[in-house]
C-alpha cells in the first residue's frame, strides 16, 4: 500500500510477507483482542510528531556520547598500561635514601646561622675599618688609621676564630674531599648545594687576615715615608734658618739630618716600587735631595769665599735658587703620593668584600628559605 504523501517503503523490506488476518488466530484471546477484530496495521501511515522526533535525536546524540566516553576510557587506559609499563630517564636522585642524611646535615646548618651571623658581622666591620685605612692615608691622617688598624686586627682575630670552629661544625673538609658521586649518593641535590654554599662562604675568608696585614703594613710604609720627609723639612726648614744668621757651618751640620732622613724615605720608596706606582714620590724625593745638595754647595761656597759675593758665590745662588723653584709650594703633593700608594692596598681588600658577597648569599639561603631547599 502507498500512500503519495509518504516516501516510499524502504528496499530492505521487499523481503517480508504482509502480515495475514489469520496470522493472528493462534493468539486467541490471550491478547486481549479476538482473532476477527479489525487492526489497522500499516505504520507506513503514521507520521512522526515533533516529540517522536526529538526523542529520536536525542537518542541518537546519547549514543554517539556513549560511544564517544568508551572510547575516550579505552584511551586513557591504554596510556595508563603504557605510562606503568615505561621508566623515566634514571636521574640519579633518590630522596627516600638521602632524607635522613639531608635532616642531619640541615640541622647542623641550622645550629650554625647565628656563628655564621656573627662572621658575617666581623667580615662587614672590617669592610668599614678597610675603607677608613685607605681614607686615612690619602687624607694623611694617622690618628684616624691607628684606629682603624686596632679595630681591624681585632675583627680579623675574631673572623680566624669564628671560621675555624665552623669548618669544624659543618666538615667542610670532608665535603672538599668527597666525590661528587659520593656526595650524590648521601645527600640530595638541593642539600649538596646549600652545603657548598655555606662551606665555600666560610672558606671565602681564608685570604683576609694575609690581605688585612698586608694593607696594615702597605699603610704604615707610606706613613713612614710621610714621617720622613716631614722630618726632613722641619730639619731643613731649621737648617736654612740658621744660614740666614750667617750661621753657615751650623746650617751645613743641620742638613746632615735631614738628609739623613730624606735618604730613608728613598729607601722605602725603592720598597714600595715594587708593589704600586711611585713616580710622583720619586720624582719628589729627587727634586728635595738635588735642593739640599745646592743649598749646602751654597753655605760652603759662602764659607770658603769669607761671605764674598763673586762668581762662585753667585753661581750657588742660581743653582739653589732653580732647585728651589722646582719643590712644590705646600705639602699637598703628600696627598698624591699616598695616593698613588693606596692604589696597590685597593686590591688587598678585594678579598674582604668577595667574602662580604659569599656570606650574605649563605645567610640569605638558610635564613630565607628552607634549608632542605623544598
């Protein structure tokens, strides 16, 4: 039966035989229905309603989902078998095996900080006390340096002593003398780290008290010099007095003084040449050492000559007279000259301040952060 409103019957029921009234007798009653009632049962006339249909797609759409999340599981299965099945590339790190270790160590760090504290203390007070002894000598003050020396050296007994008992604590040497491969396999990562930090901060002051003392004794060899020829031009100074008095022999016995203590400052200065420029300090010492020699050449030609101004006489006095015109008017070159010799006693206290860095790294890392490095 077709009906010209409905599409036609699908091919895949051509097969089937139409249903018979008498297909239906053998069910008697047991249906509910006798075998002679007049069914209607051709569904090709039903047309689906706008509920029918959306039951219908959703349906449909609860399948496709079904089917979708199954295969969506299997997926995820299957990675989770592959995941258990596969290891990650072998690191090396095995923390269940290095905790107790790692606790241990953590705790004698953390018994250290406040030692570790009190070095870092000492190391910044002799920062400053540095700073003072090479203003000190540029300024040429030497009250002000003999304060500086005493408060350093007393900072660097205390940094000897504090270092020593922390290397004690922490077996700093056994860490500088274990493998790699050693360490690894008793302590985790992040604590080998740590450890070398703090280890590698306290032997970061070893150079100090070496450095310390050689810008102790760098100082007090300028200041030797500074004693030297301030005692040379008060010497001088007295010596050209006196032959302003005609006292020309007692001024000639008065220079020999000041010599004397000009050609020490010399002798330092041959010292120091070889650890820090001193071109400005030798051509100084040289231009007062070629005065005095015209000064005395001077008093001597005047004695010889019985205070009679002739050729000699007056030959003296421009020789004298150029040497005096090339010394410096005041005593300020002092500052130059110290100067140029504070410039090698900068590099002795570069070891302080790298030991400033190290120790405020170290104690930014324990006090910061956990110390495990969690």
């Amino acid at each position: 039966m077709t009906t010209p409103s409905l599409p036609p019957n699908p091919s895949y029921r051509s097969g089937l035989r139409p249903i018979e009234d008498n297909d239906l007798v053998g069910f008697g009653s047991d249906f509910g229905f006798a075998s002679d009632d007049d069914f209607d049962f051709n569904w090709q006339d039903y047309e689906l309603g706008w509920g029918d249909r959306i039951r219908l797609a959703s349906g449909r759409f609860l399948i496709k989902v079904g089917w979708l999340a199954l295969a969506l599981g299997l997926a995820l299965g299957s990675a989770g078998i592959v995941a258990a099945t596969q290891h990650l590339p072998a690191t090396g790190t095995r923390p269940e095996l290095t905790w107790s270790a790692d606790q241990d160590l953590a705790n004698r760090l953390d018994a250290g900080v406040r030692e570790l504290g009190l070095l870092k203390q000492d190391v910044d007070s002799l920062s400053v006390q540095a700073r003072a002894v090479l203003s000190s000598v540029t300024q040429v003050n030497q009250v002000t340096i003999k304060t500086a020396w005493d408060s350093g050296s007393g900072n660097v007994n205390s940094i000897e002593a504090e270092a020593a008992d922390l290397n004690s604590k922490f077996d700093c040497a056994a860490l500088a003398t274990t493998l790699p491969d050693a360490l690894a396999k008793q302590y985790s990562q992040p604590m080998i780290d740590r450890y070398e930090q703090v280890c590698n901060a306290v032997s970061s002051v070893e150079p100090i008290p070496d450095d310390w003392q050689a810008m102790v004794d760098g100082s007090r060899t300028a200041f030797q010099v500074v004693n030297d020829i301030e005692a040379h031009d008060s010497i001088a100074t007295d010596a050209l007095k006196l032959s302003t008095q005609g006292r020309y022999a007692d001024a000639i016995a008065k220079l020999v003084g000041a010599s004397t203590a000009l050609s020490d400052a010399q002798t330092v200065a041959v010292q120091l040449a070889t650890v820090t420029d001193t071109s400005t300090l030798t051509t100084w010492l040289t231009r007062t050492q070629a005065w005095d020699d015209a000064a005395r050449l001077l008093w001597q030609t005047t004695i010889d000559n019985k205070g009679t101004i002739n050729a000699q006489v007056t030959a003296a006095l421009r020789n004298e007279a150029s040497a005096r015109a090339l010394l410096p008017d005041n005593n300020n070159v002092l500052q130059v000259v110290m100067y140029e010799v504070a410039g090698d006693m900068t590099s002795n206290g570069i070891s302080i301040e790298t030991a400033r860095g190290a120790l405020n790294a170290a104690m930014t890392d324990l006090t910061g952060g956990s110390v495990l490095g969690s």
